[in-house]
C-alpha cells in the first residue's frame, strides 16, 4: 500500500465513523459527551472523563456482579462544563436555578426541615439539533452529584423503544427501558409519538407505565421528555397524569449563524483540522445557505453533517496529489468547501499573475 491509499483509508476511517455515530444516534451532541443510552452505547468521553455506567437492567443482565461507580462529580466542574457550552444561554440560565433549587432542597431535607413538593421531570422543546440530548445528559450528571440520583446515567429512547406491536409486550417492552434508568434520566425523544392515532395503538399503554413509574420511583427516576413545541404542547395536555408531573419547560432556540461557525470551528479544533486564509468566511457561506429551512438543517447536527462532506471533499483532493504533508492533512482549504458544496473551484491567481493581461 503506497502512501497516497494509506491516506485516503485514514481520511476514510475518520469519515466512516462520524457517519456511524451521527446514524446510531442523530441526538449526539456536537461535544462528543459520555453517553448511555438505550438506542446504542457510545461516543469517546469529553476530556477523557468515563462516562457513567449502565444501569444493570433487570432482565438477562440480572443476578450479575454490578459494576462499581466512579465518585460523583463535583457541582462546579458540572457548571463550568455547563459554561463552556457554545450557545444556550436561556437554558444555562435555567439549569442554574435547577441547580440552585435542588441544592437548597436537598439541604432542607438534612437539616430535617419542611420541603415542598419539587419536580425533577422536564419538558424539553425545540427543533432537531440544539442540544436537549446534551443537557438531558448534564442534568443526569447533576442530579447524581447533588445526590438527588443514585447513578447519573442517561437511558434514550423514543416510541420504537417503548411500544411494541402485541397486547401485553408495550407494558413489559417500556419497563425494560425504566429498569435501565432507574437511578439516572429516562430520555424520550419525540415523545408526543406515544399519543396513539387509533383505538388498536398501544401508545397509551407506553405512558402508563411510564407515570406508574414516576411516582413508584419518585426518588431515583427522573424523565425527561422532548420535542417540537407545539407538539410537546398537545402531548402534555392530552393526559392529566402528564399535566401534573410536567411542570417544568426548557425551550431551546436555534443556533445563530455565528454560534453555528463556532460549533465548526471547535469540532475541526477536536479533529485537529485548521482553516486556510479566508476559508471561514466560505463555511459560513455553506452554512447559511444550507440553512434556508432551519428545521430540515438541523442546527448543529446539520453543522455536522457539513463538516463531514468538506472531509470527504478534502480526502478527494489528498488522493489526487502525487505527495503531501502532515499539514497538508491537518488543512482545509476553499477549494474542499466548493467541492462540498457541488460547486467548481477556480483557484485563484497568483499575486504576480492578477494584473497579466
């Protein structure tokens, strides 16, 4: 294998596996944070912090030796993380005060004081992409460094993972993914899915059993529940059970342009990627372009999915070289953004050409 084929495997490999973890879970943030979830294991932690462990699930995993769980975190590491988080700034405010509010709760609670009752279940609304997985995953952190849960872990699912197709199995298919989160977060995405179209629809069945376990685990669950606003709207006001255990909106807005670019920018600083002069400027064109119909682009998952085709655009001009350096490997230039962009690239003439005739 000559040089040229083994750079284009690696560019390859790198390419195959952002594809792989953006189709296992659409929902992974952009920072790439520990994560546990019913739809698939996965991402490399954040820093090089382990991700919480699993659950044991009261199923086939029953009876096995349970593994030992790493220290809780410290609140103020939890906060910074939260900080660093480019946008959001609604949503930190919001997470702050859930801080805040837990932290006294728990302290009332020791002191053997009066505590008034104290909702933990959320409802998180926005488009596709502007980090409810993420901060679900947060607050699971959170919630077990204040002690509130047992665990910290995040357990994802959506209505696939909820219903099944048989009368009986819904019960026994959703209270398969409560063991899993018992001690962490229940994530349901979309979760105004379970509202059942028709009389056979076993939806219902899913919120239930979910609301059965919410007050039966009322110390050790917390569920998360997301989606479109006016979808999550009706959802929740279509059941007095869910009306009175979500009282707590997080809404989400999309990402500005200039928070997209920084989303690129940080996860070419992950793949140790740089911009040649005057290249940002050009993504940000793709960017926005792209970003006609907010919904179908996805914020910082369509950012994603960008960056992922101005590699693929930027392996091609590396396998036609005849040689090339560890810079040129670690550089994108504009010609791979026009590439990406299905555009032809008319590279520009020297200076001392510019006024040839």
């Amino acid at each position: 294998m000559d040089k040229k084929d083994e750079i284009i495997l690696r560019q390859l490999d790198v390419i195959r596996s952002m594809s792989e973890n953006s189709l296992s879970r659409m929902n992974e943030d952009f920072w790439g944070t520990p994560r546990t979830s019913a739809k698939g294991e996965g991402a490399a932690a954040k820093d090089g912090k382990k991700a919480p462990p699993t659950a044991t699930d009261g199923g086939e995993g029953a009876g096995q030796k349970e593994e030992e769980l790493p220290p809780p975190e410290k609140i103020e590491d939890l906060k910074a993380e939260l900080d660093s988080y480019i946008g959001l700034a609604e949503i930190k405010k919001e997470v702050n005060n859930l801080i805040n509010m837990a932290t006294v709760f728990k302290r009332r609670q020791a002191a053997e004081l009066p505590t008034t009752d104290f909702s933990l279940h959320m409802v998180f609304t926005g488009n596709p992409g502007t980090g409810k997985t993420m901060i679900a995953r947060l607050m699971a952190r959170i919630y077990r460094s204040l002690g509130i849960l047992s665990k910290g872990q995040l357990v994802e699912v959506d209505r696939s993972g909820l219903v099944a197709g048989y009368v009986g199995q819904t019960a026994i298919k959703t209270q398969q993914q409560i063991q899993k989160a018992l001690g962490g977060v229940l994530f349901i995405d979309e979760a105004y899915a379970l509202n059942g179209k028709s009389e056979n629809d076993f939806g219902q069945e899913a919120i239930d059993t979910v609301l059965k376990a919410m007050e039966d685990h009322r110390d050790d669950l917390v569920v998360i529940v997301a989606g479109y606003d006016e979808l999550m709207e009706r959802f929740i006001h279509s059941n007095p059970g869910l009306e009175s255990r979500f009282n707590r909106y997080l809404h989400f807005d999309d990402y500005t342009l200039d928070e997209m670019i920084g989303i690129f920018k940080l996860q070419c600083k992950k793949g140790c990627y740089q911009l040649a002069d005057g290249v940002e400027a050009e993504v940000r064109e793709f960017i926005e372009e792209s970003n006609d119909d907010g919904i179908t682009f996805g914020n910082a998952r369509g950012v994603r999915n960008i960056f992922e085709q101005i590699l693929t655009a930027q392996a091609n001009r590396l396998a036609a070289m005849e040689a090339f350096t560890k810079e040129d490997l670690m550089t994108i230039t504009a010609e791979d953004v026009f590439h990406a962009r299905g555009m032809d690239y008319d590279a520009p003439l020297p200076a001392a050409e510019e006024g040839a005739p």
